[in-house]
C-alpha cells in the first residue's frame, strides 16, 4: 500500500520513463518499451512527449550520467539496478533536460524510489539515498560537467555518452571536429518524419492528423517533418496506409534507385520495409518489385506492412548471398545490416548494443551482398547501396572494392556530397538534421 500510496504522487510519464529504463536495463528495445508502457498508461500526447523525452535522453546519456552519479557516491557497486536507473533518470533531469525546477526532478526521484517493493525501512532508506546523491548533483553537476573536454576520443567518449570505440572510430573517419559535432548531434532528439504513402489516397487526410507546425521538404516531396514526438501509430491515416514513420535519410536510396514502370527491382535487405514499400510508391506499383529477408519473422511483417500500405511485392525468404533468384534486374537496392552509427538519436540504446569487434563480419556481409546485387542486376543496370552509418570501412571501402563505375548523384541532393568519394552521398545529422545516411549509385559495366 505504502508503494502505490508513494507511486500515486509521481507523474505518469516519469513512471512510464522508469519502466522504460527498467526494462532497457533487462535487454528491450528501447523505442518498443516506450510504446508499449506508453499504451499501458494512456498517457496523452503531452505525457508521452515528455517520458519520450526523460526515456531516451536517460538511455543515451547513461555513462555520462553514471560518472556524475559515482563522483558522489561512496559505495557505486553497491547501489541497487532499480535505484541506479532512478539516479539516472533524476541525474539527466537535473544536467540536461531542464524542464522542470530541481526541486521537483528530486522530489519525483525520491518517490520513484519509496514506490520500490520492499519493507517500508529499506523505502525510506532508498529515498534518503536518492535525496543527498540528487540534491549535490543539483549543486555540483554543472561544474563536473564543464570539466570534461572533448578533445580527444577517450574525452569525447565520456563527454557525449558512447563506447570508447565508437569516438575513436569517428575521430578518424570524420576528423576530430567534425566527430564531435556528431557525437552532439547523436544526444539531440531525433528528426520526427514521415512518409507520404499515395498509394492509398490523397494528402489531406494525413494533413489533417499532423500536428501544428508540420513542414515539408522541398527534395522529397513524400516526406513531412512534425515537432517533436508524434504517435502516428494512433492515427487513422497510420491504420490506413496513407504514411509511414521515416527519416528523411531514409527516403533517399529509394529516390536514387529511381524506379520505373515495367521494370523489375529488386529490394536484397527489405525488412522493416520501408524503402520497399517507398519503392512501390514511387512506380505507383508499375514495376516488378521483389524483396527479400532473411528472418521469416520479419519477412511476415513485411508483408503485413506491404498489405497496409498497398504496395505490391513478391516477398522472398533467404540469404541475400545465395537465395535463389530469377536475375537479371534492371535495378537493386542494397541497404545491408550495418553499425548504424548515423542513427544513434534515433535509436537509443543502440551505441550500447554495438561491439567493435562485429565490425570485420560485417563489412564482409556488406562487400558479398552488394557483390550478389551487381551479378543480379543486368548489363548498364544500376545498383544503390546505402548504410546508416558514417564508417569508411562500411562505406566507400565497401564500394570501392566492386571496382563498379559510380555514377554522381550529388546533383540530386545538394549539400550533401561525400567529401571523399566522388559522386555519393553523405548525410550527416549534424550538417542536415536527419539520420546519418551513406547513398552511392554504381553500374554494371
């Protein structure tokens, strides 16, 4: 009684905010947490904004917000996971959010923790921890902060919230200001985008359901940025296929795949599904679309998502390396799994979730996937390979390695030339406000 007595005086979103961070701590996901605790607590749109907001910005910045919490620790080992997240949560309130007075990010902290299970004395002594550790973070978390420097990865790393390997990666692909504004950029909410679908109707309806302040975007006609987060899930024009949550970034391989009717794409790495589904758009269904996934579970979804969006797809199940196929194709998209380094904004827990020593097999899963797509497609026919990464070794390594002609597709989208590779793309989400994203067109000779 005491627990729900406590809990009753906590807001609904830094609630649903904990649970989130309870259940990242336990191996979710956190975007699928947040919508599921979000719909378990009918939060309205403000409620969900704002544990969106506590949520993901605690997840991201989880090892800055460790070190602050341990500078005033005497024992950090021994601090409970559940009361750790509650320090987190308090902690990114206090030095980044800055949304509330001190006073009340502490005072909800505290009631987080008497809300834990357990006898009423271990309540009170969970409170009472809270409460110092929070009050002298409130003092003193603006100094600590102001004393870390980003100069060099190891600094950068601790600064902006990442493994080590991840700053010291981008410190060499990018160059050290150029890494940092990125590393910046990957604490900063993401981009709330979505997608035309006009397969299923016209605009005004889905213009109807956006939020005020929705714009759009003059190279990508399909596409509308809303401010600030928006449950397009909840809407009828979500139920009716008219839009699709999606990055601007994530709009453009399509657009550079260029489909036409009467043509037959092919789509070698299409779950979720969103580039195919846009590539359907885009021939208004007038090509012959073929997408392949590798899990059967996500090709399921693929097709369900196919179906709601009324895109028509043959849906094949296999190893882009190998599946069999009826080749040739005038053109393919080739979006491999990668380290998704240009959308950690996005995806919160992602940068921890990462493990550099991934990186080697991946590369030779990105090299053999665009290497089947260029034997697949035919003769003069094109092949768009994209990442959400920023790593050379990812990206213009990988495609250099084909020896394929590339074509220049910078003229597309200005502003966004790769500066080291002739002709491709680089989208980075510090420069263009979007998903970091690599684009490049090559041919088959």
């Amino acid at each position: 009684m005491a627990a729900r007595d406590a809990a009753a005086g906590v807001g609904p979103a830094r609630t649903v905010a904990l649970a989130v961070l309870r259940r990242v701590s336990e191996g979710a996901y956190a975007d699928r947490a947040l919508a599921g605790e979000a719909r378990r607590a009918a939060l309205d749109p403000r409620d969900r904004a704002l544990a969106h907001r506590l949520a993901f910005g605690t997840v991201q910045l989880r090892r800055t917000l460790d070190w602050l919490i341990d500078r005033v620790l005497t024992s950090p080992r021994s601090i409970e996971p559940a009361v750790r997240d509650i320090l987190r949560l308090g902690a990114y309130e206090l030095a980044f959010s800055h949304g509330a007075p001190p006073r009340a990010a502490v005072d909800q902290a505290v009631r987080l923790a008497r809300a834990l299970p357990g006898a009423p004395g271990r309540a009170q002594a969970r409170a009472g921890l809270v409460n110092a550790v929070l009050r002298r973070l409130a003092r003193e978390a603006p100094a600590l902060l102001a004393g870390l420097a980003d100069d060099d990865p190891e600094g950068a790393a601790l600064r902006h919230s990442v493994p080590d390997w991840i700053a010291r990666r981008l410190f060499a692909a990018l160059g050290p200001e150029r890494a940092r504004a990125e590393l910046a950029a990957a604490n900063l909410p993401a981009e709330t985008a979505l997608r035309w679908n006009p397969l299923r109707g016209p605009r005004a309806p889905l213009e109807a359901e956006l939020p005020a302040g929705w714009t759009r975007d003059a190279l990508l006609p399909e596409a509308y940025v809303v401010p600030g987060p928006f449950a397009l899930e909840e809407t009828r024009a979500w139920a009716r296929g008219l839009a699709l949550a999606q990055s601007r970034a994530s709009m453009i391989p399509a657009r550079i795949l260029d489909p036409r009717p009467r043509e037959r794409i092919l789509d070698l790495c299409a779950a979720p599904g969103a580039k195919a589904t846009h590539l359907a758009a885009l021939a208004r269904n007038a090509c012959r679309l073929t997408a392949v996934e590798l899990h059967p579970g996500r090709a399921r979804a693929l097709r369900r998502l196919a179906r709601r969006m009324g895109a028509l797809m043959q849906v094949v199940e296999g190893d882009a390396r190998c599946v069999p196929l009826d080749p040739p194709y005038d053109a393919v998209l080739v979006d491999p799994p990668c380290t998704g380094l240009g959308v950690l904004s996005a995806r919160p827990d992602a940068r921890w979730r990462r493990r550099e020593e991934d990186l080697p097999a991946l590369v030779e899963l990105q090299r053999a996937i665009l290497e089947r797509a260029l034997a697949l497609v035919r003769p003069g026919g094109r092949v768009v390979y994209s990442t959400c990464t920023l790593l050379p070794e990812e990206n213009e390594q990988v495609v250099a390695a084909t020896g394929a002609p590339l074509e220049n597709i910078t003229p597309c989208f200005p502003g966004m030339a790769h500066p080291a590779l002739p002709g491709a793309l680089l989208v980075l989400p510090s420069l263009h406000h979007t998903d970091g994203f690599f684009v490049a067109r090559l041919r088959r000779p």
